[in-house]
C-alpha cells in the first residue's frame, strides 16, 4: 500500500489523513466525501518555488486551477505566492470572489467569449494566453473599448507530441489549441499582435500535454520556442521577455507510473532555457509553469461507503459504493487506474479481488478493475487514492446524482470547503414552464 504525504494508517488500524481519522469524517459529513491533505498541496507548492528560486530565473508558478478550483483552493495558492491559471469565466469568478489578487491571474482558453474577455478586463487580469487570431482582434477592441494595454502571450502548438493518453496530448501540431509553429500561423499572430495598439507581446506559451514522466518533451519545446523566439528577434526585432511551457507533470496514481521529482522538470526546463537563449546571445525571460495535477492531485482521496455486492463465480465480484463516475469521470474518459484500500479495515489483509462499481446507469460506470481487498461489508469505508485533480472539478450530476463535499484536513482539523449539494440544489435552476403547470394541464 503507498500512502501520500500525511496519509498513514493509525492505532485504530484506520487510514488517517492530515492527523484526522476519515471514519470520523465519514460520520461528521457523510460519504462520498473529497478528501484534501492540506499540507501535501503547501509542501508541492513549495517545491516548485523552492526548485524555481534555485535557477535564479525570473519565474511566475501559476496553478491550473481547472484541476481543482474552489475558493479555500485560490486562498491556499495566493497564501503560497502561486499565480493562477484560469480557462472560465467560472474559475475567474472563484479567484475574484477568494480575493485572489488579479494581476497574478493568467486567462486561457480557446474560445474566449466577449462576456468573459470584458469581465477579465474589468478586474484586471495579469495576463491574456491568446489562442488564435479572431480572439486577438477582439481582445484588441474590447481592450480599446475600455482604453487598456493588455499583457499577452501567444499559445503556440510546438508540435511536439507527449507520451501520454491520445486524449491529453496537446502539443502536437492536429490540435484545437494554439497557432502553428510549423505552418507560419505563429509567426503571423506576432506580427498582427505587434501591431494592435492594445496588445503588449510578453511572448509564447506552449504545453505539450498532461501527466509526463520524462523532462525529454519539454526540452524539446524549449528548444523549438527558443528558435522561433531568435527567428522574430532576427527578422522583426521583437523580443520575448516570458516562456511560459504549461503544465503537464506526472503523478504516481498506481505503481505503474514513475513521475519525476518536482526539482528536476524545473531544473530541466530552466536548464534548457538558459542554454538556448543564451547560445542565441539573447537575454534570459522570464520562465512560467502552469501545473495542475502535480500540485493537487495525490492529496486527494475520495471515501466512499461500500453498499451492495455482486458475485459471478469464477468471472468477477463486484462491490458498489455511493459514488462512480459522478464523482470521478477519469477512468470511463481515460481508462485511468487507482489504488485503494479499506479505509476503517486497513491493517487487514487482502483476501479476495474485487472490482469496485459506481452507482450510476451506466455499465462503464466503473471505478477500479481487479482490487486486493479484504471482505467488503455494507457499511466499510472505501478511500481511493490520488483524487485531488480532475475529479471534483470534472463532477457532474448525471443521474441526478448530488456532488460530494470537500474538506481540507490539516494537523488534526478538519474543514469545509465545499458543502454537499442538498437535493433542492439539483433541481434549484429547474423552471415548469406556467402552460406544462398542473393547473394549465387539466384545462
Ligand atoms: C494550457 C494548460 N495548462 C496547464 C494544464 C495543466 O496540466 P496538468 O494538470 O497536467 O499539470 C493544462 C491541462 O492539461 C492545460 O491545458
Ligand atoms: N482532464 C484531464 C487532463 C487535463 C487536460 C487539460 N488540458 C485529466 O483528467 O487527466
């Protein structure tokens, strides 16, 4: 069994996470319940200020919040002197209404709406990552409208493919995101952006995809930005003064996957930059990352209640609990595996493969295939592990299913941070228009 950061299994041979026993919090907010290990997520942040201060670049750490955005999560960032990656005018709204300071936000997303582009401009965000040239012009007259100079930095495809999952690959040239560095669209988004009078060109921003284990994809886009970068200092004169290379590092979700420690992809990257820039005789910029799972995804744990079970003899044992693909949409979308042990029965031993079912309709509707668990009863206590990213902020309420509550545990306390939606919450936008209404009806 691997335990992340505070998590261990206490006296009471129950799993505890930030020196509070999850059977207690199973008791005090009910199952399925997010579970944040506060301190993990503080001691990921430093790292990657810590590594970033050791290059002696100018660097800007700014949290893809679309991993996990709530309000005590922004509060947490801003606390750590991270800035903030958002793709929604929700995920804005949730870092206005946390006081995260604007100027350390930084707005992506590819098909920016005029409502959000005007929202971002009236609170004034610290940068614009523009995706492709309508979004350049209207952020040009928006910005005109409101007589502002925006900061920006072009999102460019590098053409450089990570190793991961089809699906979260972004950096390859066939991609819904970005000006193309290989066909000359990025070299054209320079000029025209060079020329908007609202528009100020910080530089480029590329990110090559999600969960990467090795350091070899981002040197590569370095590389290719770096030759782009002394391409529009030698025809143009225009010079970058921030490289921003997105987020994408790797976690362990199972022993399968063997992700890097923090430092090094920093050390590599900053390496990378310096070398190249500095072979062009080009001053260093400023360096930005925008991670999302690596900073919050295994101080995640989701703990749910085991329910109902169904044996099929020598095919499979299937266990239900009180959540699924609702609260973790991961493994029907990626195929994405998990660990996790019985929460209240931990010092067991395993006595049987199980896979672990969700609740919803839906026959993929699985959690985990081929689990070592001790017997499951009604009532045990399921934790899967490394839930922090991606689940919560990818939750839904198919089947009309509530979404769980989050709490952040620390040093033995336990808090809120998101409550339980109540069923009045799911039907709360729900109108029966006056001529469907039981009255109009019987006429
Ligand atoms: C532009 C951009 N930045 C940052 C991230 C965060 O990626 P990760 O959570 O893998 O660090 C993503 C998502 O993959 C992204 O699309
Ligand atoms: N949502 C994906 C990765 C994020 C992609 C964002 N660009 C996941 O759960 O792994």
């Amino acid at each position: 069994m691997y335990l992340h950061g505070t998590s261990k299994i206490n006296n009471s041979g129950h799993l505890e996470i930030g020196g509070v026993d999850v059977v207690d919090l199973a008791e005090k907010f009910g199952t399925p319940l997010y579970i944040v290990d506060e301190a993990l997520v503080r001691q990921r942040a430093r790292e990657y200020v810590q590594a970033f201060n050791e290059t002696g670049l100018k660097f800007q750490v700014a949290y893809a919040s679309k991993a996990f955005s709530v309000k005590a999560m922004c509060v947490l960032a801003e606390q750590e002197n991270l800035s903030l990656d958002v793709v929604s005018d929700g995920e804005l709204y949730t870092a206005i209404q946390a006081g995260f300071p604007a100027e350390r936000i930084h707005f992506h997303g590819n098909n920016k709406t005029v409502e959000e582009i005007n929202m971002a401009l009236e609170v004034g965000i610290g940068c614009f990552v523009v995706d492709n040239f309508i979004e350049l012009h209207m952020l040009n007259d928006l910005a005109a409208k409101k007589d502002k100079v925006v900061n920006v930095l072009l999102r460019i495809t590098p053409g450089v493919e990570a190793h991961t999952h089809d699906y979260i690959s972004t950096g390859q040239q066939d991609s819904k995101f970005g000006f193309d560095l290989g066909n000359g669209s990025a070299r054209e988004a320079v000029i025209q952006a060079n020329e908007l009078p609202q528009i100020n060109l910080l530089g480029v921003h590329s990110h090559i995809g999600s969960q990467i284990f090795e350091v070899e994809g981002f040197r590569m886009a370095v590389e290719k930005v770096t030759q782009f970068a002394v391409a529009v200092r030698d025809e143009f004169g225009i010079l970058f003064t921030v490289i921003n290379v997105g987020g994408g590092f790797g976690i362990r979700y199972t022993e399968e996957d063997a992700p890097l420690p923090i430092s090094q992809y920093v050390h590599a990257i900053a390496d990378a930059i310096k070398t190249n820039f500095t072979a062009a005789d080009y001053a260093w910029p400023e360096i930005w990352v925008e991670p999302g799972r690596s900073m919050v995804g295994d101080a995640g744990t989701t703990l749910y209640t085991v329910g109902t079970s169904k044996n099929i003899p020598n095919v499979r044992k299937y266990l239900a609990v009180d959540g699924g693909m609702t609260d973790n949409p991961r493994p029907a979308l990626y195929q994405s595996k998990y660990e996790a042990i019985l929460a209240n029965r931990a010092n067991e031993e395993a006595t049987e493969v199980v896979s672990i079912a969700g609740k919803c309709c839906e026959s993929g509707d699985m959690l985990i295939w081929d689990l070592n668990l001790p017997e499951a009863n009604s009532g045990d206590l399921l934790a899967v592990f490394c839930t922090g990213a991606y689940n919560y902020a990818m939750a839904s309420n198919y089947n009309r299913i509530r979404r769980p509550a989050v709490v952040f545990v620390k040093d033995g306390q336990a808090d809120l941070v998101v409550e339980r939606e109540s069923l009045d919450d799911i039907v709360c936008n729900d109108v029966i228009p006056a001529r469907l209404q039981k009255s109009s009806l019987a006429k």
